[in-house]
C-alpha cells in the first residue's frame, strides 16, 4: 500500500508542478474581506522584523523599569507619559557566542544585563528562516491599541485574554500576576466584561479567537459561567479557561453547566507526572486533582489543553513524561503548551544566579523533547509557531471576500513561539512526528503559490489537495494512516469544502455547537497532537519587535495590551490593577469572607480519586533530587536573605563582645518559638 501512495504522491507533485507552472501568470489581484478594511496580503507584500545576528532592537532597563512604575503606582508620575515617552527603553544587542545566541545591553545607571537566547544557534537560524511574515498591519484600533512603545501593531492575536479577578486558590511559585500577594483585588464586574467582550469585536482585522478567561483562578468570579456563555453568544467560536482544575474536578455539574455555557478548552495547568512532580506548588493531592479534572472535563465535553510552566532544575525533567501521558491518552489529550519560565510577578527580583541556573529557552525544550522522548530532531521537525498563518491566509482566500470573520492568524515574532505535532491512532496508538508524515517547509511553499494565485474556491482547493499528496511521504507515516486520513484532517481543521458540509461531516465548531458535535468531532480516529513552545519575555530578554506582533492581547479597562506589555515589560498589570482595584484585601474579606486557599501542602477535599486515564507507573512514582543548598524559589531567596542578615548580626555582635569588648546584647526572636532559625531578630 505504501508503494501505491509513494506513485499517487509522485503523480500528484508532477500534475501539481505542471499546472503551476501556468497557475502563476497574473495572478488574481487580492480582494479586501468583510472583516478587514485592507486587501490580504501576498506573501511578498509580507514584512518582517530585522532578524538574524548580531542585530539591535529596543529593550528595556529592568531597574529603570521598576523604578518607573513605582513611581506611577504611587501617584508621583502620570500612567500617561508611558505613552509618549520612552520610559526605562535602552538598546540591546543580540550576538552569537560559542555557538549560542545572547541578548546583551547596557543601562549608564544600572549597569551591564545579558541573558541566553538559544543554547543552539543553529536552532534559532532554522526557525527564523521559516517565519512566514506579517499579519495585515492592526486598524481601526485606536481607541484598544494605544499603549506607547507597548503597541500591538501587526494583526489581531490568537487569544485575546481576560482576567476576571486576581484571587487565586493556591499560591504558586511562579505566578505572573503574583495573585493574593498585592494587598487588593480586582475584579472585573459584569459590565465591565461586556464592554472588553464587546470592543474586541470592533478591531480590523476582525478575526476569530480563542477567548480565554483567566486570572487569579477564574471560576473563582461569579461571572465565568455567564461570561463563557456572553463570548459565545457575540460570535467567538472558541472559549476556553486557563486553570488550575481545582473547581472541574471537584464537581461534576460545573463542568456540565460550562460546556453548556461554551466553554471549548480548559487550558489546564500541568507540571508533570505525579504528586511528587507537582509538589513546587505546595497542594498536597495536586496530581490527582488534575487526572480528576480531566476525566470530568472530558466527559463534558471540554477539551483538554496540558499547560506546563517549565523552570531549569525544578521540573524541565517532566517534558518527557508529560508527552508520553499525552501520547498514552490520545483520546483525551489533544494538545500540550510548554512555557518556558518568565521570570516576572513573584520572581521579577531574581538573583542573577538563580536566574542563571533556572533560565529555560524554546531551545533548552527541544532538546529535552528529543533526549526524554527521542523524537523530532530540532532543525527539521519543530518550526514557529508562525508558520500557522500561512494555513490561515490560504483559508481566508477560499473562504472569499463574504466571510464575516477572518481565520485564527498565529503571527508572532519567530523568537516567541515553536510548535510540532504527532499523528496518533487512538485506537492502536501508532503514531509518528507529522514533519515525518509531511515536508511541512515544501507544503507552506506550494501553499503560498495557490494563496497568492487567488484562483477561487474549488480550484484553490483541488491544487491544496494535489499539494498535500505531493509533499506527504507515505513511509514516514504510520502503518494504519491513509491518504484520505489526511485530506479529511485538513478539511476538518478548515472546512475548505464549506462550513454546512464540514459541521454536518464532523461536528459543527461554531459557537452553537452541541454535545452530539463535539461528540462527533472526537469520532476522527485519528489525534493531531500539537506540541507547542510559547516562550513569554521578562525585563531580562525583552524585545519590542515581539511586542509588536504579539498574538496574545490582555483586554484590560485600558485596552488590549500585549501579553509581555502586560505581564513584564513596562508591567501594565500592575498599574492597571492599581487604577482599577475593588477593595483592599481586608476590606474585601470583611465583604465577601475569605476564599479557601490550597498551599503549604493543604490537600483539595474530593469525594473520589478514581480516574480513566493510562499513567506510567514509573513516572508517576519518581521521587526528585533535590538541592536544599541553594534557593529555587522567590520565597526560598527571600528567607535565605532574611537568614544571611541574620547571620551577619550574630557575627557583628559576635566581633564586638570578643574584640572590641562591648557588653553583650541579648536577642530575642520576633514570633513563635517554633519558627526557624532565619527568622528576623531583634536586639532587646
């Protein structure tokens, strides 16, 4: 059989080749869609950011930074002048040394910063080299993107966040939002979500999203189910939650009344295998509670998206395990997101030790991939996250100038995001890495050639079809995969052929989907398993060319402002939180109670551990080495300083009695007398 389609293959690459050849002259001119004030882009009408190296960009001064948003938080300078000034903003060189790839600046007030980009330069180089270009240039935006240097510039983003409120039932380590640890609240309210919901609709180029709730802990807002439901009913096709799972897998029926609601994904936190593997995050049973999150989101009807924050030394041991549980569950896990670790919230104030040793890269992930799993090969199989927009331009072409909304568009800055995938046979689980399966770099090629003909629906869908024939290599796919496996895949992705035909075929997506289509979606027998890396920036590494194309907004009171805008950078969150806060924290506990939180091993109450889901044992059973010397946390920094203090009292007291014979002084301890012996003292 593999014969046979080797011949098809290279039947369709000559019949593909040979029309082509024609299919190039005067192409179709580009038609301006119902959702974008501007006619699609040509892939030579595409720009990019100033790539390779060495190169300059514009970064930012962590200390400048900081100083400057206190500044603003306290009142002595205007939030506005982040708009019309270059605040904390210096230049920083990105080189190649001994084979790696580095970020270097300089402030003439705070001195020297430097920070690895990629262990491999040869990994980066390739990654580049496939960035597709820009997405259409943003417009009729202003009154959204206005935030200075922050400005998201190109495109509309792929998931456009929102945070309902920044109370949280744990207390993690990381955290972006650095949530229960700010002395306030803010909390969105109702009509301030219908008014951030609304206002992402107005945005050219209108194109869909996943809108994600998230926070703090999203279910913990009264208005997550009915702002699910409210991002539903204006249009958005996918809606999704990022979370602990604490709330899912202690209840059945809240996970019923979200799907209900519209909720598509539950973007799930994920840290590994095992209770041991998750004990960085202080909840007793957190394993568990995630295998019992998945078994009652799954059975919803919510999809299951693995969310891993990866930190050097404390857990990129997992990315193994972790893509082997995916692999073992085919029919349950669709999709895994490695985040490399952004030290920013609670770790902003790392030590540059700690942030040496734990500073993990996209280029750290690959090769974990390939050395724990022993798949893909990192300059050949992984590819940016970017690439995905040609996908989406050849989409918005066949979909024509009437569509009322454009396709997802993934147009990041190459540096932000890598991505892969594995076709996997959920009945007898063969599977293979789809570089393998496909020539994705000849497919985006051939793809573009019929994106930029433009010659309509039908033909443009028969010339994708001999295109994907052309570049599939039958020997590299599993035994059981067929041709037509992966013609339906892409149809189904895309619903090329029509969306009535697609929804009566495989399950509508549109935003009034059923249990009975999501059902019938899941009947494909075979799982696309994307694997991606979304690497977010920090003070350290920060550069406004990936600002400016950032896929993630944060829709704030303020606008949409860019996920690293946001979150590091400038830190918008912090002042816009400040601007907008409820109530301090004990003026909101006297209000609302206090919140039940999970930390300092505390486990989650559920009424069973039962689970549907294959674990390896092996994995699950793992105990960590830990080093107890140095300190992995921001907390463990702080009490490790709090200690040296300490200890350097002792020693000055200790000097002055023997040697310059002062009378003793006594000490005595602050506090409980079980506390440990870093506890701050005091002389009497």
């Amino acid at each position: 059989m593999k014969y046979i389609d080797r011949t098809v293959t290279a039947t369709a690459g000559a019949l593909f080749d040979g029309i082509q050849f024609f299919n190039k002259f005067k192409p179709a001119p580009s038609f301006t869609p119902k959702w974008s004030d501007k006619p699609m882009l040509k892939s030579w009408q595409k720009t990019k950011p100033k790539l390779g190296w060495p190169r300059e960009t514009d970064s930012l001064c962590p200390g400048c930074v900081k100083e400057a948003r206190a500044a603003i938080i306290s009142g002595k300078k205007d939030w506005k002048d982040l708009l019309n000034t270059k605040v904390g903003e210096i230049k920083a060189q990105i080189i190649e040394r001994n084979g790696q790839v580095w970020m270097v600046k300089d402030c003439p007030i705070h001195g020297h910063f430097e920070d690895i980009m990629a262990l491999d330069v040869n990994f980066l180089k390739w990654i580049e080299q496939n960035f597709p270009g820009r997405d259409i240039r943003a417009h009729n935006d202003k009154d959204l993107h206005n935030h200075g240097s922050s400005t998201i510039r190109h495109g509309r983003g792929s998931v456009l966040t929102v945070d309902l409120t920044n109370r949280c039932n744990m207390m993690c380590d990381p955290c972006f939002m650095d949530a229960n640890q700010v002395g306030f609240v803010h909390e969105l309210s109702w009509e301030d979500i219908k008014e951030i919901l609304d206002n992402a609709t107005k945005i050219k180029p209108r194109r869909q999203m996943s809108v994600q709730f998230s926070g703090g802990e999203p279910t913990m807002s009264p208005y997550f189910i009915d702002a699910v439901r409210y991002a539903r009913k204006i249009g958005f096709n996918s809606v999704q939650a990022a979370t602990n799972g604490i709330e899912f897998a202690k209840s059945k029926e809240f996970c019923k009344q979200a799907f209900e609601a519209g909720l598509r994904y539950a973007y799930l936190q994920f840290d590994g295998i095992g209770n041991d593997a998750n004990n960085h995050r202080k909840v007793g049973n957190l394993f568990d509670v995630k295998l019992k999150a998945i078994d009652n989101m799954h059975d919803a009807g919510i999809e299951i998206v693995l969310v891993t924050t990866l930190v050097n030394n404390v857990n990129n041991d997992q990315v193994g395990p972790i893509i082997n549980f995916a692999r073992e569950n085919p029919k349950k896990i669709a999709f895994i997101s490695f985040q490399p670790v952004s030290f920013t919230g609670r770790d902003e104030d790392i030590t540059p030790e700690r942030r040496a040793r734990q500073r993990y890269t996209l280029s750290h992930m690959v090769a974990d991939v390939k050395k724990q799993v022993g798949i893909t090969e990192p300059t050949r199989d992984w590819f940016p996250l970017s690439l995905m927009g040609a996908f989406a331009d050849f989409a918005d072409m066949v979909h024509g100038p009437d569509a009322q909304w454009g396709q997802v568009s993934c147009g990041c800055h190459p540096n932000c995001g890598v991505g892969t995938a594995l076709m996997i046979n959920k009945e007898n689980k063969e599977w293979a890495p789809v570089p393998q399966i496909l020539n994705i770099p000849g497919l985006v090629k051939d793809m573009q050639k019929i994106t930029d003909a433009g010659r309509g629906k039908w033909f443009s869908n028969f010339m994708m079809g001999l295109a994907l024939l052309k570049n599939y290599r039958p020997f590299g796919a599993p035994p059981s995969l067929a041709l037509i496996d992966i013609l339906k895949k892409f149809d189904k992705s895309f619903a090329l052929t029509g969306e009535k035909r697609a929804d009566k075929v495989y399950g509508a997506s549109s935003p009034d989907r059923t249990l009975d289509d999501t059902l019938k979606r899941r009947s494909d027998p075979w799982n696309f398993l994307f694997i991606a890396g979304m690497w977010f920036q920090d003070l350290f590494n920060y550069d406004f060319r990936r600002t400016e194309m950032c896929i993630i907004p944060y829709a704030t009171q303020q606008g949409e402002i860019s996920f690293c805008a946001y979150n590091t950078g400038i830190g918008w969150r912090n002042i816009i939180e400040n601007m907008h806060k409820n109530a301090t924290v004990g003026e909101w506990y006297k209000t609302h109670g206090k919140h039940e939180i999970y930390a300092a091993g505390k486990k989650v109450n559920l009424t069973e551990y039962d689970h549907s889901l294959a674990i390896n044992a092996e994995d699950a059973a793992r105990v960590r080495e830990r080093d107890h010397d140095v300190p992995m946390t921001a907390a463990e920094e702080e009490r490790a300083r709090r200690k040296a203090e300490w200890e350097a009292k002792q020693a000055r007291a200790y000097y002055e009695e023997m040697v310059l014979k002062k009378p003793k002084v006594e000490l005595v301890q602050i506090g409980s007398a079980s506390q440990t012996a870093d506890t701050e003292k005091v002389p009497v």
